[in-house]
C-alpha cells in the first residue's frame, strides 16, 4: 500500500491586511494545483481523501478531474484547530505565533489558548490513519513503532492535506516519537508530494518515506512555503 501525502497549494491567508481563518488558494496556489494534477495524471490512485478545509479542497479538484476521481472528505485531515482569528490584523497573528514559540514544551502540547491541544490533534490524526488502514484490510501487529499485516499492498492512496497533519501521519506511520512542533520538524513546500510505501521487517510491514516535500513538477518560481 503506497502513500502519498500532499501539501495543499498556496492560500491566501491575508485578505486586505486582516487574517483568513479558512483561506481560498492564490491565483499562484491555482498554479501550483494545476501542475500538481498534470504531474498526478500519469498515476493510478484507487483512492482520493480530502480535508474539509477550502484551500484542500480547491488543491484536490483538478487532482480529481486529472484522476476521474470523487474526492472522499475527512474531518480528520484538517489541520490543528487554530484560535478565531478571521479579521484579526496579520501582523497581531504574526506576533501570537513568535511568542508562542517561546513557551515550554509542556505549554506547547496545549496548543494556542482557544485553539485544539497538540495532543487532541495528534490523537486525531492517527486514529485516522489507523482507520484508513484497516479499511483496506490492515491488521496492527505492534502499536508503537506500528508495524503492519498489509492486505491490500497494491492499493495507493492520495491524501490531500495540510503541513501539521500530513507530518503528524508521516511521522507517525515511521515510528517517530511526536513533538508538538511536527511541522517544523518536517518541513513541506506547498502543492509538494511525500511518498510512503510498505517494506517487509519482522514477518509484517513498515512504512517506508521514499520521497519528502518533492516540488519537481513546480518550476523554482511557484516553489513557495
């Protein structure tokens, strides 16, 4: 069973100053969702899942018409709740997000005031995972590193997502402790693709990160994070 896991285009995420809490794409994120889709085209994908979040799903729908397929929305693909931030001034949202990057770890773990908890969205993200994997089939030999028994090793699957939630599930899916920071640690460009696949290890499967953040269908100038 292969994995990718894309990065949703550029959005929007200031509009005449102020903050968007649910941003549309930029006419360059429109761009980046088109190349995105001709790279796409030439690959089989037996499944298409999709953030409920506008700028996934604007990311998702040239995929799905270059696939012919219905794109399957899942809640638990948005990424970490933030605090209401629509129509706050950009640089007060700016300022929120350096100082809380000041704060202790444990502080970190609770996530911004009025937002989701790191905790909660981790908990999340990979109770969907390991839904999404047993609906293929999959069985759990081991909880944490997770090791698998694949039933449906053919099957890949397209999730189109956002740079916490995808880093949380990779890191996740590779046995990698959880930090409250994923998505500095794992670091993705928008419209990028990141491919995981199965290998054999212990009489099960593992995943494998084959490819990260890979940009190559973006000329440099549509390269943006």
């Amino acid at each position: 069973m292969e994995l990718l896991f894309v990065r949703h285009a550029q959005p929007a995420w200031s509009r005449n100053g102020l903050s968007v809490d649910d941003p549309e794409l930029t006419p360059i994120g429109h761009e980046q969702a088109a190349l995105l889709a001709k790279r796409l085209s030439a690959v089989t994908v037996d499944e298409l899942l999709v953030s409920p979040l506008i700028r996934a799903r604007q990311t998702a729908e040239p995929i799905a018409d270059a696939l012919g397929l219905e794109p399957v929305v899942e809640p638990w693909l948005a990424e970490i709740a933030a605090p209401e931030w629509e129509g706050t001034p950009t640089e007060e949202v700016e300022r929120i997000f350096r100082e809380n990057r000041e704060r202790g770890v444990d502080e970190l773990w609770d996530g911004l005031p009025g937002g989701e908890s790191f905790r909660d969205f981790h908990r999340r993200v990979t109770n969907g995972v390991i839904g999404l994997l047993e609906r293929r089939g999959a069985e759990p030999v081991t909880e944490f590193p997770p090791l698998w028994q694949l039933a449906d090793r053919d099957a890949r699957i397209l999730v189109v997502a956002h740079a916490g939630t995808n880093a949380t599930a990779i890191g996740w899916l590779l046995g990698i402790a959880p930090v409250p920071w994923e998505w500095e640690r794992f670091v993705s460009f928008h419209a990028s693709v990141s491919t995981l696949q199965p290998i054999a290890i212990s009489g099960a499967h593992a995943f494998s990160l084959v490819r990260f953040s890979d940009v190559s269908h973006l000329p440099e100038e549509l390269q943006t994070r």
